[in-house]
C-alpha cells in the first residue's frame, strides 16, 4: 500500500487530473488510509454509502477533503486494482475533481 498522505499535507497538484488513466486515479486512492482515519472497514463503508448517495441524489459532495478521500479509497479498494464500470468510474472521477478543487494550489 502507497504511503499515507495526510490531507494537510496534500495539495491539488497532488491530484490526478478527471481524465487520468485509472492505475492513476487508483493509485492517488490508495494515499489515504481510510480504515485507520475513520477508525473501521464498517465506519469507512457507512460514509461512503451516505456521500455516494447524497451525490446520486442531489449531485452535490460534501467540502471535507478527508471524507472525499475516503470515499475514493472505498471505492478504488472495491474495484481490486480493476478498471471500474462506467457508474464508479464517474463517481470516482466526481470525487477526484472534488478532491482537486478543495486543496490549495
């Protein structure tokens, strides 16, 4: 697993652009330990599920850049290293461009 980076630490041109190959976008994923930030695989699972829903529904992501990564995380771990179906593929990329316009730089 890629070393953790922590949110402060990241900036947007850390961030794979929308349009990056998906070993890119799956890669920059993995840069944040999830399971350890939110403290369980059932907690990391339960705020994926709850912002993949409000984004279906409402089409809008939440400004926490620590739970935008999480989300990715869950997500890129769920497709083991696999290129995505079109629906996650664009819920990921949603979630790296969200990503991208929260950080600095």
């Amino acid at each position: 697993m890629p070393a953790h980076v922590p949110t402060p630490r990241l900036q947007a041109a850390d961030v794979p652009p929308a349009d990056a190959p998906w070993p890119e976008v799956s890669a920059f994923g993995h840069t944040f330990h999830a399971y350890k930030v939110a403290g369980s695989l059932q907690r990391v699972a339960d705020l994926t599920l709850a912002t993949h829903d409000t984004w279906a529904d409402t089409g809008t992501l939440p400004d926490d850049v620590d739970r935008l990564r999480l989300a990715l995380f869950h997500t890129v771990r769920a497709t083991g290293g696999d290129p995505p179906d079109a629906d996650t593929e664009r819920w990921a990329r949603a979630l790296v461009v969200a990503i991208h316009e929260r950080l600095p730089g």
